[in-house]
C-alpha cells in the first residue's frame, strides 16, 4: 500500500556506498519521505536543515564513522531524540553493544532484508509517534496551567517552580522517579479552577470579604470539575492535587475537611510546594519573604496544616529548591 507522502516520516539513509543507499531507497521509497547523505560530515549538514524522525546509519565509513556521528547527535539537545539504526556488515555482538551504548536504538545487519527494514524502521517510528503525543500532551497540560496563574496575575513561573520542587518533595518522600516525574507535569494543572473565578475577587488587591472567600474556595470544587473523568494517568493525578491541595493535616482545609492520612499524599505534598513558593515570591499585594521566614513558618504550621513527615524533606531538598528558584525566576523588564 502506498502511503501519502506528503504526511509520512522523513528518513535519513547514509553510506558511503551507492549501491547500498539504491537498495534501501527501493525498500523505504513508496511508504517514507527520503533523504540521503554519502559521508557522515554531510548527514549532519542535512540534519541542521531538515526535520528528520529517523536515521539509518553505516558504521563503516571513511573520515567519520557512524558511531561518531551517532555521538554528535546524542550530545546535542537539538538531535539526541533523533532515533538512529545502525545498518552495518559487522556482525560480532560487541560491536552490536558498542552500537547500543553509543545511543543507538537498533541494528540491522547487512545484506538487508526487506521485510525486517520494514518493520524495524515501522517499530521506532511508532516508538517515536507515541514519545511525540506524550510530549504534546504535557505542553498542554502547562499551558493551561500557566492560563491559571496569568489570571491570577502571575508571570507563569510559579507553576514551573512549584512543580518541580513537588518532584523534589516526592523524590525525597521515597516515591520512584518516574512517579515523582509524573507528579510534576500534573501539578500545573492544580490551579486551574482559578479560571472561573471572577476577576473583581481573584485579583483584589485587599482582603477578601468572607463571602468573597467562600467565592474564592470553589476554585477547587471548579478545578475538579474540569478535571473529572480523566482517561489520562496525569490527569487523574491532576485531579486528585486540584481536590485536594488545600486540604490540611488537622481537618480545617477545603472542601471536605478531610484530615492526616486521608488526605492524598500528592495534595499534602503540592500543599507544602505551592506555599513555599508562594511565600517565597513577591506579588503586586505583598513582599517576598527570605527563605529562612518561609521554612519557619511551614515548620511552624506542621501538624496543622501540613503533613508533619513534609517540613523536614523540604529542609533535606532546599538546595536543590533554591537551584530551581534561582532557573526559573520571575521575568522583570
């Protein structure tokens, strides 16, 4: 079946020999978008100016070798994601190790069958096509978790602070780094109840009247609602955080008073995350406070509104926290 070219992958085939390049265009030409390169040095001219989603690569080249070209792309930020396929004649399992460890994500060896080019070129490119939507996802998932925080006149580095010292809390909880990842992209997403609430309560720059506060709480219950029902794993971690972040450790949080161990250890831990930024920013209504007043107080309100076993793991990270606070600082003009 002859596939639209006009949408499909673009692959990158490079050898110094001709002929060899003629068999896998032959094989490759009715289903890919194709480009070639004779020499290493040319395949990563080509790759400067072209979107390339997979490589198929000869070790055995003169002047540069594929391995030194697969090197040059996996230390660079612009090209490492680049899957590459080594298509070579060497055969020993070392070399097929060196291969992987060199960045490498197949080996096809050489003379080339058809059928398995196919379907070794079809598995990483659907690899890929999945890492992509999963990327898109995220960068959605921040975007309307930064369209939160502008309306709550903010420059948008809150959330990227406030997630990543979650990961750091998380890590230090004892949770695994893929969890404690996933807990990171969610957290943006906490706040964004804040988007229904009205501007005359979310911005005022005094304090809130007690109706204007009880206004200002269902933030919470409105975040849930358009988090709810999730098919996606960060989403329903979303959920969970946007519900429950401002529960506290004795029972007198929101929206359910619910207290100690049953509030949901993402909430008590993005509860800790969000107020230390918090403190730790200035806004248009207050000052920033110093580091040491902002882990003061939150030891200070351990047991009461946080979780007690937190305060602790936020003095073990702090200065991971201040790396990140100092990277992702406000913007001033």
């Amino acid at each position: 079946m002859i596939i639209d070219k006009k949408i499909s992958p673009r692959i990158l085939l490079v050898d110094d020999e001709p002929t060899n390049l003629r068999i896998l265009r032959h094989i490759l030409q009715d289903y890919y978008k194709l480009s070639f390169a004779k020499s290493g040095e040319a395949a990563l001219d080509l790759i400067a100016k072209e979107e390339i989603d997979l490589i198929l690569l000869d070790v055995m080249m003169p002047n540069m070798t594929g391995h030194e070209v697969c090197r040059t792309l996996k230390s660079n930020a612009a090209t490492k994601e680049i899957p590459v396929i080594f298509v070579t004649a060497l055969k020993d399992a070392a070399d097929e190790e060196q291969g992987f460890d060199i960045g490498a994500v197949d080996y096809i060896t050489k003379p080339v069958v058809p059928a398995v080019v196919l379907a070794r070129v079809k598995t990483h490119l659907s690899l890929t096509s999945v890492a992509k939507l999963h990327q898109t996802h995220l960068d959605l998932i921040q975007r309307l978790g930064r369209a939160a925080e502008y309306k709550d006149n903010e420059t948008g580095m809150h959330v990227q602070r406030m997630s990543r010292y979650t990961r750091e809390l998380a890590l230090a909880y004892g949770f695994c780094e893929d969890y404690a990842n996933d807990l990171m992209m969610a957290a943006p997403m906490h706040d964004i109840g804040k988007i229904g609430i009205a501007d005359n309560i979310l911005l005022k720059p005094g304090k809130l009247t007690a109706e204007e506060y009880e206004i200002m709480k269902t933030h919470v219950q409105i975040g849930a609602e358009i988090l709810s029902n999730p098919r996606s794993h960060l989403i329903q971690l979303a959920h969970i955080m946007a519900l429950s972040h401002h529960e506290k450790w004795d029972g007198s949080g929101y929206p359910n008073g619910l207290s100690k161990d049953d509030i949901p250890i993402e909430g008590r831990l993005i509860a800790v995350a969000d107020v230390f930024d918090a403190l730790t920013s200035e806004r248009p209504y207050k000052r920033a406070w110093s580091i040491d007043e902002a882990v003061n107080y939150i030891f200070e309100q351990s047991g009461s509104h946080f979780d007690p076993a937190i305060p602790p793991l936020l003095k073990q990270v702090l200065p991971k926290l201040l790396e990140i606070k100092t990277e992702f600082s406000e913007v001033t003009e």
